[in-house]
C-alpha cells in the first residue's frame, strides 16, 4: 500500500527523556505496519524501520551482533533499540519522583495520568493502591482531602477520581456563577391607560402610583419610585417609627445586605422589593408601558 501522505515518524535522539519519545515513536510505527504495511513480510518492515530510526539509529543497530534468525525478527529489533535508551531503570528515583508529585494548578485528571506514567517504573505490589494514597497527599484541596479520608479503606482510585472530579466540577461552576455580572429581568406590559391604576395599586398604592406617572416623560428619562418615610408603617431606612424631622438612627450606617448606605438590612428591598417604573413614550398615546424590575 502506499505511504503517500502519511505521516513518517521520526525518532528524536536528542530527547532528554528518551524512554517517552522512544515509547511515543514505537507506537507511531506500529500503527503503520499494522495498517498500511499490514500485508508486508517481516525484512520489509525491519527496512522501514531502519530507515525511520534515522541515521543515528543505524548507527546503535551497526554495534549488534545479532544471530541469523534474530536479525530476521522485529521484534527482536524492537527491543534492542528498547535496551539501548533504558539501560537501566532507577525504581527508587521514580518512587521519589512519585512521592513528591503534586497538583498545583492542574486538574484532578492531569494530576492522576502523571502519577499513572511515573508508577509504571516504580515497580510497586499494588500501583492502584499507590496512586490513590498518593492522589490524596498531593491533591491541593483540603475539602477534596477530607472527603476522600473519610472514605476509609473503603476507597478505591476509580472511586478517588471520581469524587475529587465531581468536587473539582462543582467548584468551577460556583466560580462561574460568581463571575456573573448582575443583571436586570425587565418584564415590559402593553397596559391600556383604564387599566393602570388596577395594576399599580397592587403594587403600590394610588398615591405612589399618582407620584409617578405626574410630569413630562420622553424616551431617555425613566423615573424610579424611591424609598420614602411613612409614618403608619414607619421609617424604611431604618424600620422604626420617628418624626420625619428626627434625624434617622441609619443614616450613615452600611448595609450588610447590599452594602449600601443609610439604612440597614432588617429593611433592605435589595432582594425583594419590586419598584416601578413607569415610561410614557408617547404623551399622546393611549397606552403606556410598565417596566418592571425584578
């Protein structure tokens, strides 16, 4: 089959970790003489090996001496090359390395393949079991942490994923919501003028609504009902009934429902109170809109 537009792979001889780039480089050749060069005899797909390790790869196989029968199998090939960039494998280097790997700022999935790739030379009885203890030490979460100890023996490594994924996805929506600009629902209603004192008065009563709809509007002036003194149902800056003319014990204070000044949060509207907004677009029109702000 021909090769035309497939990728040829190279192998990096200069790579500071050769054992991955060697990994990397094997499974980019595999894929092709299991594909395009599936159908071709075994001294075929040596030759192209050969000519993909490059001339310093032509160079390591020139140092073999290989039997007649060795030098007709890939395998063979496969695993002399093997040998060549990991002469030897320094488990307890790669235990250290594992021991003090760490999540920092990368995700929970980042976290584990690491500890995966870096188990694999670490020779241990019970990597799984590893990885686990060692996705709890390292994960950079307190809550994360907690939750999973509290799992006792109990907790397996698919189950720690699991769990520190579902707390990592949580908390990144918690973070989107409060990157949420506040906004404002306006619900507009095509009342007719009849019909506007009904609708009002179950908001506000006929004096408030009056107030509101008196004076000349245009189209880029909207007039919003304000706090007022009432001195029936008492102050709304404050919530307690004094003379319009004593001086209102919140003035000056902040709130710590809104964090507004001048009044207090047992009266702050911030969350429930609806004020209306009344826009007359048209003085000689024979409706008006009502914008509620939610």
């Amino acid at each position: 089959m021909d090769l035309n537009g497939v990728p040829q792979p190279q192998m990096n001889w200069d790579s500071t970790n050769l054992v991955d780039t060697w990994k990397k480089f094997k499974q980019h050749v595999g894929l092709i003489l299991d594909g395009p060069l599936a159908e071709k005899d075994e001294k075929v797909k040596i030759t192209y090996l050969l000519l993909w390790v490059g001339e310093k790869g032509r160079d390591i196989y020139n140092t073999w001496q290989l039997s007649e029968d060795d030098a007709k199998k890939l395998s063979v090939h496969f695993v002399k090359f093997l040998t060549y960039v990991q002469p030897k494998q320094n488990s307890l280097l790669a235990r250290c390395k594992f021991r003090y790997e760490t999540q920092s700022s990368d995700t929970v999935e980042q976290l584990s393949t690491r500890l995966k790739l870096i188990a694999k030379d670490c020779n241990f009885k019970d990597t799984d079991e590893m990885i686990r203890d060692s996705l709890i030490f390292g994960t950079s979460s307190p809550k994360v942490k907690e939750k999973l100890l509290n799992e006792g023996d109990t907790l397996t490594l698919e189950k720690a994923i699991q769990i520190a994924q579902a707390f990592e996805y949580s908390q990144g929506q918690v973070e989107e919501m409060k990157n949420l600009e506040p906004y404002t629902v306006v619900h507009e209603l095509n009342l007719p003028r009849h019909s506007r004192y009904n609708s009002a008065s179950s908001r506000k009563n006929h004096k408030t609504s009056d107030r509101t709809r008196t004076g000349s509007f245009n189209q880029d002036r909207v007039k919003v009902e304000p706090h007022r003194y009432s001195s029936q149902q008492g102050c709304e800056n404050c919530g307690r009934r004094h003379s319009k003319h004593e001086e209102c014990p919140a003035k000056g204070k902040k709130c710590n429902s809104c964090q507004k000044w001048n009044h207090i949060a047992q009266v702050c509207g911030s969350k429930q109170r609806v004020d209306e907004v009344v826009l007359d677009t048209d003085s000689d029109s024979d409706q008006e809109f009502f914008l509620l702000i939610v």
